[in-house]
C-alpha cells in the first residue's frame, strides 16, 4: 500500500466514509491482494470510526493506473487530407453526442478487449473502468482524441484505466496466454496496458477511417464474405479471389461460394 485517502460522501442513506487504500500493484491486477488488503484493514477502521465496515473490495475504476498512447499518421496513408478532415468530425461528432460516443468508444473497446481476453485479463473490469473514465466530467465522452496537425497530418492519442497483470491467476497457468505475452514482448503490466491502449487507438482508426472514407457496411459485408468463403473450404488466395467475386455480385451465399470454389478448382485442374 502507498497511500490512504479518507472522502464523505452522501448518499440515500446518509452519509457514508469511504476510505480508499492506495495499492501498487505492480505485475498483477492486484483484486486478490487488494481485497485481501480491505479485509484486513477493516476491524482497525471499525476500532478508529465506531462504524461499520461493510465493502472491502477493490476499485475496478483504476483511474491510479492510466494507459496512454499516441500517433501521427501520415495523411496520404490514410487517403489524403480530406479523409483526415473525416475522421476530425467524426470524433468531434462523438465529443458532441453521447449516442455516437458510446458506439466510437465500443470500437476502440473491440481491440482493447481482444488483448485482454488473448492474454486472460479481466476484460469485464477494464470495459467498466473504461465507460466510467468516458463520464468522468459528467458528461459521456470518447476516450481517443483526433485532430490535424499543421502539416495536415492526423494525429491520435488515448488515455484509459487499465488494470491488467501479467503475473498470477489464468495469465500465468493458461499456456495461451503465456504465449499470448510472450508474442507480446512485455515485460511489465505496463508495457501491456500501454499496448493495449495503443491497439485501441489502432482499432478505432480503422473503423473511423472505414467509416468516412467508404463506409463501414462494406468493410463488414467482406469480412462476411471471407468467412463464407472459408466455411465453402477455400483456401488460400482463394478465399479473397472468391470473396471479392460474391461482394462484387452482391450475392455472398454459402451455395454461390461453392459453386465458385468449384469453378476456380476445375480451372486449376
């Protein structure tokens, strides 16, 4: 524990005094030794207060542990300035809106949270965490700022909670997540949470970029169409030569990927 801190609050039953252990946790997530912190703790607060402990349990708002990250992206690598001038509004749409806030932040969330679950952190935590963080100021916000720079370039950054570990509980007794963080190369929950924010960001440029610069019904139509493909049995370059055919043909169907699979086979023969 490195610090205490003592806050009043009121709530529908009267005040309450809620007392926050500080912890640094360091490689873990910390919920077994934080919670095991409270609870022993607790009868010293009871002796001092002459009140009730009833809560001993960790914070899962880890505002102690923020992950940053942070880009330039060239504008003609994400077609030029007028598909950056995009992606500005659409952020500034999401700063406007909570409706399209939520939907901006469950994006940058879809990365986040394949980390988490690749190398078994608490995702459940985090995204909660996340959506609070969002509403710290009262008003619901989106977690990744866009803006041009002078040169008409687009640069990116984010800032969340993230409480994850690469030591104890599944991390370490899972052997995909210990292949998960070894692929990784982090050496510290830090180097995770930090790539874990950047892969959010990373997540969310893409979408914005889909979004503004074709739509991101068609990104999400092939998509479907390589998963078609594949449950047809192609294989290899196959699988986006056939894909491509159906999304051009609007006709993405299990029964038109075999019969294309067929097509090009017999060609190849």
């Amino acid at each position: 524990a490195k610090d205490l801190r003592v806050r009043v609050i009121e709530t529908i039953r009267g005040p309450m005094v809620i007392t926050d252990l500080l912890v640094d946790c360091r490689d873990a997530m910390g919920a077994n030794a934080v919670d095991t912190m409270c609870e022993n703790v607790a009868p010293l607060i009871e002796r001092i207060t002459g009140g009730k402990v009833y809560l001993r349990i960790i914070s899962n708002y880890a505002t102690e542990r923020l992950a940053r990250a942070w880009t330039i992206v060239d504008k003609s690598a994400v077609g030029g300035e007028e598909v950056v001038d995009g992606i500005v509004d659409a952020y500034a749409f999401a700063a406007a809106d909570p409706y399209r806030a939520v939907t901006h932040n469950k994006g940058i969330l879809n990365g986040v949270i394949a980390v988490a679950l690749a190398t078994c952190n608490d995702h459940r935590a985090i995204e909660a965490g996340a959506h609070a963080y969002a509403a710290r100021t009262g008003r619901y916000m989106p977690l990744s700022v866009w803006e041009k720079n002078e040169d008409g370039d687009l640069v990116g950054s984010i800032e969340v909670p993230m409480s994850v570990g690469i030591i104890g509980g599944a991390t370490r007794a899972h052997p995909i997540a210990r292949i998960a963080l070894k692929i990784l190369g982090g050496k510290s929950a830090r180097e995770l949470a930090e790539v874990m924010a950047a892969v959010g960001l990373a997540q969310n440029l893409a979408a914005l970029r889909a979004l503004v610069a074709e739509g991101i019904q068609r990104g999400h139509m092939e998509l479907h169409a390589r998963n078609i493909a594949i449950m047809a049995g192609a294989t290899g370059h196959l699988i986006d030569v056939i894909a491509e055919r159906m999304v051009k043909e609007r006709r993405i169907k299990l029964e038109r990927a075999k019969e294309l699979l067929q097509e090009y086979l017999k060609r190849s023969n």
